[in-house]
C-alpha cells in the first residue's frame, strides 16, 4: 500500500485498533510531506515511530519515484501557492 511494505516492521510494533489506525495516519502524513518536498520532516516522523534508517530511504525514493508525473508536479505547485486561482477556472 503506497510503499509502506518497504518500510519493513518497526521497533514500536502498534497494539490494537486505534494504535494502528494512528501508526497509518502518521505514514500517509509521512508520505504528504515528502509529496509537498518536506523529506527531514518525514524522516523525523518515521524515526519517531521506529522505521530503520536504511529502509526510511528506500521509501522515500520510491515515493519520489511515483510522484514524478507532470500531475502531481503542477498539485505541489498549486498547494505551494505558484499557480495562482485564476488559472484553475
């Protein structure tokens, strides 16, 4: 799902069912920002929650990967404020 299995198991193994919904949730955040360019701070994230280092990066490059469609490239710029509104109409 996304890349998440190159993430492998972390260290803090979540229990139960809001432990795994919260872990989900900060991935797919982990995940915006490095679609929004922010790496550090995902890493920050993933470390947080456990995430090996070397595996951390096999998932961003990954990411990086996929993201690189003139689609999203133009929805970074429109959340970054670089397309003005008038261009969306």
């Amino acid at each position: 799902m996304y890349g998440f299995e190159l993430l492998k198991d972390p260290d803090h193994k979540p229990v139960g069912k809001m432990s795994n919904e919260a872990m989900r949730r900060y991935l797919e955040l982990a995940r915006h920002l490095v679609f929004m360019g922010k790496d550090s701070e995902a890493v920050d994230i993933l470390e947080t929650l456990g995430y090996e280092s070397k595996n951390i990066k096999k998932f961003i490059k990954q990411l990086k990967k996929s993201f690189k469609t003139e689609e999203n490239k133009n929805i970074v710029r429109l959340f970054k404020g670089k397309i003005g509104n008038d261009c969306l109409q």
